[in-house]
C-alpha cells in the first residue's frame, strides 16, 4: 500500500494544477470571499495519527456538515421517534428544494436537505432558548475534535440570516405542515448558526473519528453514540450526503461523505479513518467539486472503497 502522506501530498500538488475549480458559492455573501484556489486534505486515522496536507489548518465554513453532529445530538436527545418527523431516503432534489415538501405534507425526505436539518435544530431547541441550544451544538463538536478552539463565525451567521429567504420559505412551510415547534425565526436561529461553524480539515478529520471507530471518541475513551447509530448515519451519509450528487459519489467515490456549500467534505471509512477536505469551489449539485475528485483519487489508491473486496 502506498504512503498516506505521499499520496496526501501528491493529490494537493495535483489539484494545485487544476483549472476548473467549480465555483463558491455566493448567495451566501460571506461565502463570496472565500480564495478558490484553497485546498486542504486531512486524514484522521483511528490509531489518533492525524495526516495533512496543503490548508490543512485553516478554518472555513462547515455549513452542512454540521448536519451529522445536529442529527447525532437529536438522536441521542430523542431517539428514533425523530423519524417521525424526517425521512430516510434520498432526496433526487437540491439541498434547498420546497417541492418535494408539499408533495409529501411537510415530512423532509431525509435530515441532510435543509428541511430536514431545520427539523432536527428544532428538535434540538426544545426546552432552550436558542442561544442554549447552540452553545450545546457547539460544545458536542468541540468534544468530539477534542478541541475547544472550534468557534462560530458570527458574520456567516449574520450574513445568512440576511439572506436566507429560501430557509425562511422552508421553516414556514414546515410550520405551516405542524413539524415545527417553535417560530421559524427561532428555529432558523439554531440552523444558520450551527451551519457557521467555523473548522479546520484537521479538526474536522479528528470530528468524525467517532463514525470511524463504532461511535466512540478515541481521545477520550468515551461513547458518543451507540455502534448501530454510528454505523446509521454512515447509510444515510452514503444515500444523502451529497443531496442529489449522492449516488456519483457513492460510485465515484465509494464511502459515507457529508458535503458543505463552503466547500469542506467529512467521509468515513468505517474502521480506518476519518477524511476532512476543503476546496471552495462547488460543482453542479453545490458539492466541492475538487474536494470530490480529490476523495475519489484518494479511496481509490488506499483502496478504501467500502465496495472494494
Ligand atoms: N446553510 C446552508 C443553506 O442552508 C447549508 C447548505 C449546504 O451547505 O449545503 O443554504
């Protein structure tokens, strides 16, 4: 098997070449300014060795991958009765889409779409205020990075919930449906929030050890969550992780990958290793466009497809 950090730093020099880089995403404006030509690639293996290359070490916007710790903390908040409320299965539609929604009286297709991660943040806001409710969405994905630096960025926050028209669309409409509890605004509040999460591909690697290893944190010994769910939300980042780009990048790629419209991905290869890229530009289905071709050079040449045999 070849060297992982070889292969890290081989994969950052090729895409350092690359011309078409998609395009980051603006209807966030803070987003906006985000440089293209960023990328950053982290491996965070299960032993607690942690590989980098390129901008590893930079913080950026982890928008909705945050949507794996929301739905972990919902699920150990309540249980499966969350199930009542959101689906399980694929989308085929956009991250923001509202048609699906009236279509199938406001239950969301799966907690990974917007609708369905709004869903999940009012769960998360039952008996809070939402500043509580953050503060606690916050302190679980410092917990499992082991890392108490990770912070919001206030201005992406800001900067969304100015514009986030289509987010408003959907929280109403959900209301409108009975599968919202709280006002939309309040709701909202906890959702742009926790999409303003601010991480490195290294803290975002050591974030998602947790899915790697059976649900438990290796720096602490702990459960975070039970192997079952563990192994759950790794089906569910497989079938919905990259809206309707999900089925090309479970053949593409191979393994369970949550994307974010700030270009960051987090994959899992269960029982190896967790994987945090980063390249701004998106594609088509508002997926980083080289953070995927950059996951697909590198499940192929460790051979860590979970269909390899
Ligand atoms: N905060 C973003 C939105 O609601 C998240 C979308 C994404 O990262 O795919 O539009």
């Amino acid at each position: 098997m070849p060297g992982l950090q070889d292969v890290l730093d081989e994969i950052v020099a090729e895409m350092a070449t690359r011309q078409g880089r998609g395009e980051v995403a603006t209807y966030i404006p803070q987003l906006g300014k985000i440089d293209p030509a960023k990328f950053g690639i982290a491996v965070a293996l299960n032993d607690g060795e942690v590989m980098t290359s390129g901008d590893a070490e930079e913080p950026f916007s982890i928008q909705s991958i945050s949507k794996v710790f929301t739905l972990a903390l919902a699920l150990g908040r309540v249980g499966d009765v969350l199930w009542q409320r959101v689906g399980r299965e694929p989308s085929g539609t956009p991250f923001n889409s509202i048609v699906q929604l009236e279509i199938e009286h406001g239950i969301p297709r799966n907690p990974f779409i917007n609708a369905g991660a709004i869903v999940v943040s009012d769960i998360l806001l039952a008996g809070h205020q939402p500043r509580e409710a953050i503060g606690e969405i916050l302190s679980f994905v410092r917990s499992v990075a082991d890392d108490d630096s990770i912070v919001i960025d206030r201005d992406v926050a800001a900067s969304e919930r100015a514009t986030g028209y289509r987010n408003v669309a959907l929280a109403s409409y959900l209301k409108g449906f009975g599968n919202l509890n709280h006002e939309p605004d309040l709701t909202l509040g906890v959702y742009f929030h926790h999409c303003a999460i601010a991480m490195s591909c290294r803290q975002l690697a050591s974030a998602g050890r947790f899915l790697a290893n059976s649900g438990r944190s290796e720096s602490s010994g702990h459960t975070v969550v039970s192997s079952e769910r563990a192994r759950r939300i790794n089906a569910l980042m497989l079938t919905c992780g990259h809206y309707d780009g999900s089925g090309e990048f479970a053949f593409r790629v191979g393994i369970p990958g949550k994307s974010g419209v700030g270009g960051g991905i987090m994959a899992v290869v269960p029982g190896v290793a967790s994987i945090a890229v980063w390249s701004p530009g998106l594609n088509k289905n508002g997926n980083s466009m080289l953070g995927s071709l950059a996951l697909e050079q590198l499940t192929r040449r460790m051979n860590w497809s979970i269909f390899s045999s």
